[in-house]
C-alpha cells in the first residue's frame, strides 16, 4: 500500500512539470491558457502556436510520465509491475490536469494517458490509437478521439487485469472525458476564431 500512495504523489509531482504553459511562455511570452480553447496541452499548442511547439510538448509530456513510471518501478516495482505503473500515471496525469503552481488549470492528459500505454500494455495502445483515428475520422472531432481513447484504455484494463488496476486506470480515462466536456466552449470559441481567422485570411 506504502509503495501505490508514494507512486501516485511521485507521479503527481512529475505531472506538475507542465511543459506546454513553460515552453509557450518562454518561447513566446504568453500563457498558453489565454489562447485557443484555454487548455495547456499539446492540442491547443499545436493549433494555436504551431506544430513546433506542439511537438516538443508532446514529447515532454511523454517523457515526464515514462521517467516518473521508471522511478516508481525502481522503487517499489516488487509490488507488481502494472500495479505500479497504473497508481503513477494517475499521479501524473493529476498533477498534469491540475498543476498546484498554475492555479490547478493544465491540459487533458492524453499525452500521459498514451505514455501509460505504452508501457503498460501494447494491445491497449493499438486499439486505443485504432478506435480513436476511426473516431475522428468518421465523426471529425479531435475531441471525441481523444475521449476514444480514454474509453479504450478503461475498458480494456477492467478486462485484462485486477479489478484495482482496472479501477485506477478509470479513473485517469474518467478525468480525460470530463475535462473534455467541461472544454467543449472553449473549444467551440476558438473553432469559430480559427473560422473567422481563415475568411480574413482568404479575402
């Protein structure tokens, strides 16, 4: 019990390395939760500050949620590999989606939720990026694939493994929807001044 409670505050205090709102502000000078659909993440980063910086949040994203998983595997990995891993990706994406030094405002997670799957599962993480290009692809909404994914990786625990795992790994798909539909305004506001943007753009 020492060795879940310990990963998930290890993982909280990863988390709270929030790299869209750091590289934004000192690549651009701005807080990146007063641009787009307000939401520090790799989306919104990409979208409104361009496929550079979306990039190396994404990536920075990854590799805080990987290094805080090998840390806690280090430590207390006799615990249970998976067990482990699922307690600290919650802790990532907690203090992702909540950093305590920005007010608790950060982004959705789904940078943290696919770096979980990779190290948990592979099946999980095939059929999760699978449902999620389905997803968007046929409805065409970013939104709904990342929420796809969410789904995926719930469902998926809660049938191949403990009911403990499968709980936990709920609760960080659980967070990623409701985030998701609490941002949908946002979202719709900056689709419409992405719209307005390009009819300026164009005459």
């Amino acid at each position: 019990m020492t060795g879940r409670i310990l990963s998930l505050l290890i993982g909280c205090l990863f988390g709270n390395f929030q790299s869209s709102y750091i590289f934004v502000k000192a690549a651009k000078g701005i807080d990146i939760r007063t641009v787009g659909s307000h939401n520090a993440g790799t989306m919104n980063t990409t979208v409104s500050q361009g496929v550079g910086l979306g990039a190396v949040t994404f990536l920075a994203d990854v590799l805080k949620t990987v290094l805080a998983s090998l840390v806690c595997l280090w430590l207390f990995g006799n615990e249970g590999r998976e067990l482990i891993l699922s307690y600290t990706c919650l802790g990532v994406a907690l203090g992702h989606e909540f950093p305590f030094w920005l007010g608790f405002r950060g982004g959705k997670g789904v940078a943290v939720a696919l770096a979980f799957l990779i190290m948990f599962d592979y099946r999980l993480l095939i059929l999760s990026v699978v449902l999620s290009l389905g997803v968007m692809l046929i409805l065409r909404r970013l939104w709904l694939g990342s929420a796809a994914i969410a789904v995926m990786m719930s469902v998926g625990a809660f049938c191949l493994y403990p009911a403990e795992i499968g709980i936990v790994v709920s609760l960080q798909g659980t967070l990623i929807i409701l985030l998701h539909i609490v941002a949908l305004p946002g979202v719709k506001i900056s689709q419409k001044k992405i719209k307005k943007f390009k009819k300026g753009v164009d005459k």
